[in-house]
C-alpha cells in the first residue's frame, strides 16, 4: 500500500516563497543602504555646480552631471533618501490612523459602522496621488505635506481592510467566550484581535509602501513635493525630460531605481503574504 508523501510538494514552494522574499529584500535594501550612505557620506555637495552642463559620466561624476552641472549620483542619493522618508512616513501614518479608524468601525453600533463605511467608500474613490494633490496644494509644498497628504490618502484604504478583519475576529468563537468570561474590550483587542489581524496588515502596509513612493515621485514631478535642496527621483524626472535625448541618463537613472524600490516592496510584500497565508502556502 503505497502512502502519499507532501514533503517533496511543499519544499519547492518553500523555496519560491524564499526566493521572491529575498529578491524583494535584495532589492528594496540596495536603496536602503544607498540612503543610509548619504546621511553620511556624498560625492559632490548638492549645490556644487562645477561639474559642467550635462557632462557624460566619467571625469569624477560617476553618472555625468545635471543641466545645472550637478553630479547625477548625488542627486540620486539624495532621492532614495527622501522617497523612503516620505514613503515610510505616510505608510506609518496611514497604519496608525486606518488601524485606529477600522478597530473603531469593527466595534461600533450599526449605525456608526454603516457611517463609518460609507465615508471610506467615498475617500477611497478618489485616488491617493488626487486627495494627496488637493492635500499639497492646500497646505503648501514640503517634505512634512507630502507625508500627510499620501498618509491621509492611503488611510482610507488601511481602514477599510482593518474593518473588514476586525468583523471577522470579533464573530469567532474564542472571542465570543472571552466575552462571555468577562473580558474587558481593550484586552480583547489586545489579546485576540490585533494579534490575529496584524498579518495581513503588514502585508497590506507593504503594499502601501510602493503606492507612497509613486505618489511622492508623482507630486515631485508635478511640482507639488519637497522643494529644493530636498531633491526627489520625481523632480530628476521633470528637468530631464527637457534633455532626455541628448543625456538620457538624467531620466534613466531616478527610473530604474524608483522601478527597483516598488518591485522590491512589492516582492516583500508578496512573500510576507506566503508567510502569512498558510492556505496560500498550501496551494502551491
């Protein structure tokens, strides 16, 4: 009688999940370290315009120079520096105010719950970059209204999610026992929701993370972001367009990274939700 064996099923999937989880990590920590080194360390300061008007690379600029005769690599230090700012920074703020916001719903009285809802459905039509333009726009540009504007407008989002989980959790029956032993509600939430929940919201806040760091290039592009010496991928986007034939590298170079860095979060994301999955993990 022959017995079905799982082992070799389950270890190439194993390695998948391992493979896309450090490719991911592989990638986003290249930006990483690339923006730790410029807290420290800079080839050329960023107003140094020495370098000469749109210098190939070589000659002491390892990526040529600007239309300004700044040196690229610098500028792109800079940058990777700032989208992880603000990309961190909204997503952190996004989390504690949607977490807040769908812990609120998951426990409120009908009405309220029906509310709450409907006012995430109308934030969430409308898209991060637009409520994150209106948000810029009212507030003035700068790196702090790039945070909350992309936090604000990624919260919606985070809120519904935690909602929908918080629902879920409280329906079960070890819940329902807690509160019938007398549990108090904030040991609840501790004890028995957030640790049930916590899984798929880091997976969603990673996700979150690639969709903050577009809309900070977006905003830079249009003009709407950190203002200068607070170089941004975005802003290296909209001066070079105007030279992209004659140095491409201007625009090439804050694109590949900003392609790297979602990519890699995205790959995270990707193997944190195996990890966290165990029916996804299953069904491959």
């Amino acid at each position: 009688m022959s017995a079905s064996v799982s082992v070799p099923v389950r270890a190439p999937a194993r390695r998948r999940r391992s493979v896309t989880l450090t490719v991911g990590c592989v990638l986003a920590g290249l930006i990483v370290a690339l923006a730790i080194v410029s807290l420290f360390w800079l080839p050329y300061p960023p107003s140094d315009v020495s370098g000469g008007r749109l210098a190939g690379p070589g000659g002491g600029h390892l990526l040529g120079t600007d239309k300004l005769g700044r040196d690229l690599f610098t500028q792109l230090m800079i940058g990777s520096r700032i989208a992880l700012a603000v990309g961190s920074g909204a997503v952190a703020l996004g989390g504690i105010l949607g977490v807040a916001a769908g812990l609120a719903a998951g426990f409120a009285t009908r009405w309220l719950d029906d509310a709450i809802a409907a006012a995430l459905d109308i934030l969430i039509a409308f898209p991060v970059l637009l409520v994150a333009m209106l948000l810029v726009a009212a507030r003035g540009a700068s790196l702090a209204s790039a945070i909350v504007a992309i936090g604000l407008g990624s919260s919606a989002v985070v809120a519904r999610l935690t909602r929908v989980l918080v629902k879920r959790i409280l329906s079960q029956d070890f819940v329902t026992a807690a509160r019938t032993s007398g549990t108090s509600w904030p040991r609840i939430v501790l004890e028995h929701v957030l640790p049930n929940v916590w899984p798929t919201l880091v997976v969603n806040l990673a996700l979150q993370l690639g969709v903050a760091v577009l809309a900070e290039a977006s905003l830079s592009y249009l003009g709407l972001g950190a203002p200068p010496p607070n170089e941004s991928w975005g802003r290296m986007l909209q001066e070079a367009q105007a030279t992209v034939l004659t140095a491409p590298l201007g625009a090439i170079a804050p694109g590949v990274l900003l392609i790297l860095l979602v990519i890699g979060v995205n790959l995270i994301a990707d193997g944190l939700r195996d990890v966290a999955d165990p029916t996804r993990r299953r069904s491959r």
